[in-house]
C-alpha cells in the first residue's frame, strides 16, 4: 500500500465535490459563500495591521505573491521597463510587500536555464553589474509607494525545466537524482554533482548580498512545488545516497546559511514550501503502476515537513507560505477556477499551529509568519482567515493580476470596484508556458502598463459609437471608449448583459466567472451613471436599425454561435448553453453524452455529475481533452471527473445521434494516449517530442447509452450582421471583435475591446 497521510488525503478527497455538503462538514461551502465582492466585515482591521519580519515592519499584512516574470526581462536578464512598471503599478495599489518571479542563480549548470547564445528567458541578477540598475531602480520605485520587494531566487529548475536543452545544447536537464522530466518524461534528467551544488549554493550568497546592495528588502527562496530547491530536499526525487547531500535537508539549510553569511542578521529570508506533495494522496496506488511517478512514492512527510521548516527557522528564516502539490498535480500549486476558494487555509493553520504550541521563534527572536495562499482574492475571506488565526499575512497573486488596486479599494470600502480574478490562468501563467509572458484575462493591462496609461487619455475627436453585444468584449469596449468622451450606446438582445459568461457561471466550480459577470454589470451601470453611455437591453438590431442610428462607428461584439456535427439525429440533441442556462431541459436525464471535450464540455461534465448526479461520457475527436487550456485547470477537471467515473473517448468521432444514445467511430488503436493522463502536460504544438509514440489509425463503430446528448463542440463568429454592414456601408468605421471575430476566450475578448476602443 502506497502511504498516505491523513489530513492530506482528506484535504485532497475534497477539493473534488468542494461545493457539496456532506457529512456536516460545511467548510468550503461556507468558503464559497465569502467568495464575492462583499464587506461584510469592512473594515479590515486585520488586513490593514502592520507586521514585522525580522527587521522590517510591513505596512499591512498583504503580499504580492511570486509569478513568473518570464520574458520581462531583456536579453541580458536585466529588468526591463515593463517588469519595471509592472510591479510599481502593484505598489502603487497598496500591497504591502511586492516578491518578484522566480530567479535562477544556476546558469552554466542547471542546463534546463539557458538558452542558446547565453540567453534566458528569466530575469537575472547573477549575470554582471550590467543588470543591477535594472533592479536597483525597481527597489527604488516600489519604495516610492511605502511597499517593500523580496526577489524570489531558485537555485534551479531541475526536472521541471525546459528539457529542449537536449536538442539545442545536445545536455541533459538536471535533478538532484535520475528523475525523468516533467515534460517529457521519457528524457532523464541527470543528478548534479556535489561540487556543482555547492557551486550553486555560493550563488545563492552572492545573489543575496547583490540584492541587498541594490537596495532590494529580502530574498525569498523557491522551495516548493518541485523546483530544484525541493528536488534536493524530498525524498521523493533525492535518492542520493553518498555525500552531504544524501542528507534531505542539508542542500535547504546550507543555502540559507549562505546567504545569512553572506547579508545580515536583520536581512529577511522567506521561504516557500510545500507541506506535501500529496502525490501519493492524489493518485494512490497508481504512483506504484505509472512510469513517471513510480520513483516519487517516497516523498516528504508532513512530520519531516515541520521539523525542516524547524530546522530552516534556525538556519535564518524568517517568514514561510506554506501550499500544496508539484507540477505532477499541478492544480494544487496552481489552483484553478474549479478549486475551492481559501483552498489553503487549513495548511497555512496547521503550520502556524505547530509554531505557536512550540514557541518557535526566529533569530531575532520574533514569532515566526505564516502567510496563506491560494484563492484568497475576496477582502472578507482573507479577513477573516486573519481573524480566525488561520494565518498571519495574506498572498495574492494574480488578484493582484487582475486589479493591481485591490487593497486600496478594499481598504476604502470600494469593494464591489474589484475586479475579480477569474481563475483561468490563460494569461498569467499559460501564456508564458505557450512562450509570451504574465498577462491577464480580466486586465489588459497587465504588463502593458509601459504602454497604456491607468487612465485612458480623452479622444482628440468625440465620436457617435454603437457597440452591438453586451459580452466582456462589448462591455470593456464601450466603458472604455465612453471614458474617453466617445458618446457610446451599447446595444444588447438579452434581458442581462454578460454574454456566454451568463450560461458560464451557473455551475459552481465557476462562482469566479460569475463573480466578473456581476462586476461587469457593475462597471457597467457605473459607466451609464458617470459617462457618456447609453445602455439599450432588449434591443435586436438588424441592418435597416444600423444605419438609423447614424453612427460614425459601430462595433461588432455578438459573439459566437455553437458548431452543432452535421451528423443524423444532431436536433435531438441539447446545446451546453442552453442546457445550462436552463436546467430544467435535463428532466429525468442520468445517462448523458457530451460531445466536446474542450474547456465547456469539460466543465458541463462536471456540473452533470457532482451537481446533477448523472452519468457522463464524453467524446472528443482530438487527441486530447481539454487541450490548449492551462495544464492546472486541466488537471483539475479531468483527474476528479475520472475519479467520479466519467468516460473519456478521445479520437472519437461523432457519426449519429439516437433516442437511445449516440453512434461514433473510435480510434481503438494502442497507440491513443490516455486522455486522464494529469502527471505531465500536452506540449505545445511547436515542440516537438521526437520519443513520442506515433498515433496510428485502428477505427470501431460503437453505440454509447445515453438519455441526454449535449453539444459543446465549439463555436464559429456570429458575424453576419457585420457582413451586411459592412456590404452596405453602414457606418464610416466598422470594427468586429471578440468571439464574432474568432471564438475565444475572456483573454481575447477583453483585450479586443479595450485596445480598439483605445485607437478609436
């Protein structure tokens, strides 16, 4: 039997049906319910109390949390004007310590690092004094605004770095062991020697001293989620058994020990770790049967936990966040829409717990934080996680994404002005992942505060706008272009505005796309309220409506329409949408089919069978389920569907639709991947992976019982109506965006309709 801890698997077994009451255990539920824009318990007292780490007293105890500043930098690693302007704009909206991305200091040794040409797609403060104004007039900025800044160093990436350093430098990425790479796990990873770790550990001393003369406040080290920080301190990948370093903790302790040398007693160190992996609790005894996971039964306790966590204190650590999981359950570092809100709480709580019972203090004698993470983006649930002594500061990450000026509008009582993280992770980290850099689904600003101004400059000439279709992209564009002085009216044919977000967040992994539907119509009434817009629900516009309006431009935001298959039967079949917009259309249904394994079948699965009870099968005719969406929320779907017994049919192809079911072909060839695989990720479509097996075609007819069929297929632009305008000439200026343009994603549509309604 694989080992497992309890209160981790109870943890784990939950994250599945969150949202469901059971057993008399309301937790999460409960969670869910301060998980809107509410001030219940305004003001925030606890939230806005200082807070001292080792020398440093903070003005509030919120803390930018660390994302990937990939490709911020320029070729040489130094910070760019757009990493520069980034975080000031976090600074200036209040967060009281700003941590930086992730910094490797194991160039020339970690091979996964850099690229041909000595370049990286990561900041770099190791390379030469060529790159320290950069992150001296970063300190020096975040100063301006009363915040402080940590920089995030790694010592590595090891197995989770890119592994195309074979084929570009012909070397193997490292680990603290032979591991394979999470990428592709078929290429091993090669253990680094203990003069090269310790090579890496004098870095790391270095990196902080050069921090600490830059002006930076801390550092903070990158020990979870399987970087190579944790490589060489779990069992789980460290299997050495010869040398220092054999010992699990002493690579840990001997960084932090170096880098206390190398600084000073007052200079705060922050570390964050991962109570467990939780990799045997997530996938039990597959971890003994699965290539990539067969080496990683062995991993770190939650005892070992917080007894390093105890020996890293004494080494010189002054302040800890503490989560769960590695890259092999992404979804727990990473958690997506589909995990409970203040997922953590529990973890930052037994932590701080252990502290407090042993009266474990630091060097400079002060209680030791602990911050929590994950999820926690709404002001009354991360008050109130400070006020039940769940935690004593209080991570954001990509709330802060979203709305950089989440504490000052929290802070003020402006609560329902936040704009909402929606949980998609397509901009801030699958963006990078695809090779671009942080961005915002919700914010299009987001890194492109170099070039957009905080507010929009008024237009040199006020124009007559119509916007058609109240969508995200609709709505940005016409509050947009109506701040600029455009005399703008929005048109909409539903009764609400909010487009596919309206049948999007009715099921309750989706409360946060529900969450920016309300501030949508927020915004928007505001903007009728404060500006020159005109909001005309209820209002179809054909092209003879068009051209009455006299509109020296017109803006095309209707959206898309569902791709119904061309197969017999398919109008017997339920669109997702309409199904989830009303559901009353299951009735007696409890054997469905979707047919679309994307993100919206993905989730209509799920909403079908924890919310709904029902048994789903669903057909995709791709490869894989939900590709192109972040690994996280991938995982997350497919890894609890499979555990509530959903049937994926991947390389299937729909061929008729019955009263009894549906009829498909299905690529039965041993060649098919298993579409649940979650352990390691799709790659995307420009790497190559030359040990992958080649698919091969074996087709079998089959019939799939079901009482319901549902259409979730994609969607192709409902763009006819700006054909005829533009055929006609309806206006001197014709824009299509959004969905009508191409279907997408809130990403898309949000930056669309902001940027157009900039150039107007």
């Amino acid at each position: 039997m694989v080992k497992t801890d309890p209160v981790v698997q109870k943890w784990v077994d939950r994250y599945g049906d969150w949202f469901l009451e059971k057993d008399g255990e309301g937790s999460f539920t409960r969670l869910l319910k301060n998980a809107r824009m509410t001030k219940k318990l305004h003001p925030y007292t606890k939230l806005f109390s200082p807070i001292q780490i080792n020398g440093l007293t903070l003005k509030n105890r919120i803390i930018m949390a660390p994302i990937g500043n990939i490709s911020m930098g320029d070729e040489t690693g130094r910070p760019s004007e757009k990493m520069l302007q980034y975080f000031y704009e976090r600074a200036r909206g209040g967060a009281a310590l700003i941590t930086t991305g992730l910094v490797p200091v194991s160039h020339g040794i970690d091979n996964s690092i850099t690229e041909p040409g000595e370049l990286s797609y990561f900041p770099r403060i190791d390379r030469s004094r060529s790159v320290f104004a950069g992150w001296r007039d970063l300190a020096q900025g975040i100063h301006a605004f009363g915040s402080r800044i940590f920089i995030q160093l790694t010592p590595g990436l090891g197995r989770v770095g890119n592994p195309q350093c074979l084929l570009t430098k012909h070397r193997l990425p490292n680990s603290a062991s032979w591991n394979p790479s999470f990428y592709i796990p078929q290429i091993p990873c090669a253990p680094l020697s203990g003069g090269s770790l310790r090579k890496i550990i004098r870095s790391m001393g270095q990196a902080a001293a050069d921090a600490k003369t830059a002006g930076i406040d801390g550092v903070y080290l990158h020990g979870h989620e399987g970087y190579l920080l944790e490589q060489m301190t779990n069992g789980a990948f460290n299997r050495r058994i010869l040398g220092r370093y054999a010992h699990k903790e002493a690579f840990g302790i001997d960084c932090v020990r170096e880098i206390r040398k190398r600084t000073s007693p007052d200079f705060p160190v922050m570390y964050r770790i991962d109570l467990s992996l939780a990799l045997n609790e997530t996938y039990g005894e597959g971890m003994k049967t699965t290539g990539s996971l067969k080496k990683f039964v062995h991993g770190r306790t939650v005892t070992q936990t917080l007894e390093y966590m105890h020996n890293l204190v004494r080494a010189g650590v002054d302040i800890f966040d503490v989560d769960l999981g590695c890259y092999d359950n992404w979804w727990l570092p990473h958690p997506p829409a589909s995990m409970p809100p203040g997922c953590f709480l529990e973890v930052s709580a037994l932590v701080k717990n252990y502290f407090e019972e042993r009266n474990i203090l630091s060097n400079r004698g002060f209680p030791v934080p602990v911050a929590a993470v994950g999820k926690l983006g709404y002001p009354d649930l991360a008050e109130g996680a400070l006020r039940e002594g769940k935690a004593d500061a209080i991570m954001l990450g990509r709330p802060l994404l979203a709305d950089p000026q989440w504490p000052n509008k929290a802070y003020a009582g402006r609560v329902d002005e936040i704009c909402p993280c929606i949980g998609c992770q397509e901009g801030c980290l699958n963006e990078f992942i695809e090779g671009g850099h942080p961005q915002c689904a919700v914010n299009p600003r987001s890194s492109f505060e170099h070039v957009f101004s905080a507010l929009p400059a008024q237009a040199a000439r006020k124009k007559k706008v119509a916007v058609v279709g109240a969508g995200p992209a609709g709505i940005i564009c016409a509050v947009t272009a109506a701040k600029r002085g455009h005399q703008v009216t929005l048109f909409e044919k539903g009764t609400s505005p909010g487009g596919k977000l309206l049948p999007g967040g009715v099921a309750k992994i989706k409360y946060e796309a529900e969450n920016y539907r309300i501030y949508l119509e927020g915004l928007l009434k505001r903007a009728v309220t404060e500006s020159k817009l005109a909001y005309k629900p209820k209002t179809e516009l054909d092209l003879k409506g068009l051209k009455k309006l006299k509109a020296g431009v017109i803006v095309f935001a209707q959206g898309s329409r569902d791709t119904e298959p061309s197969v017999p039967g398919i109008g017997d079949a339920l669109r997702a949408v309409d199904l989830l917009a009303n559901p009353k259309l299951l009735e007696e249904a409890k054997t469905v089919a979707v047919i679309g394994g994307g993100t919206v079948g993905c989730e209509t699965a799920y909403w079908l069978r924890y919310e709904k009870n029902c048994a789903v099968t669903v057909v995709e005719m791709d490869k894989y389920m939900m590709n192109h969406a972040c690994t996280a929320n991938r995982g997350h779907l497919i890894h609890y569907l499979k555990k509530g017994g959903v049937s994926f049919l991947n390389c299937t192809r729909l061929t008729r639709v019955t009263k009894k079911g549906v009829e498909v072909v299905r690529n039965i060839s041993k060649t098919v991947p298993d579409p649940g695989v979650t352990w390691h990720p799709i790659l995307p479509e420009n790497v190559v992976n030359p040990l992958a097996v080649r698919l091969k075609l074996e087709e079998s007819p089959q019939t799939i019982p079901a009482d319901l069929v549902v259409i979730a297929a994609g969607g192709t632009p409902d763009n006819a109506l700006y054909r005829e305008a533009l055929e006609a000439l309806a206006a001197p200026e014709l824009y299509n965006i959004g969905d009508s343009f191409s279907p997408g994603r809130v990403l898309e549509a949000v930056r669309s309709g902001y940027r157009l309604a900039l150039d107007l």
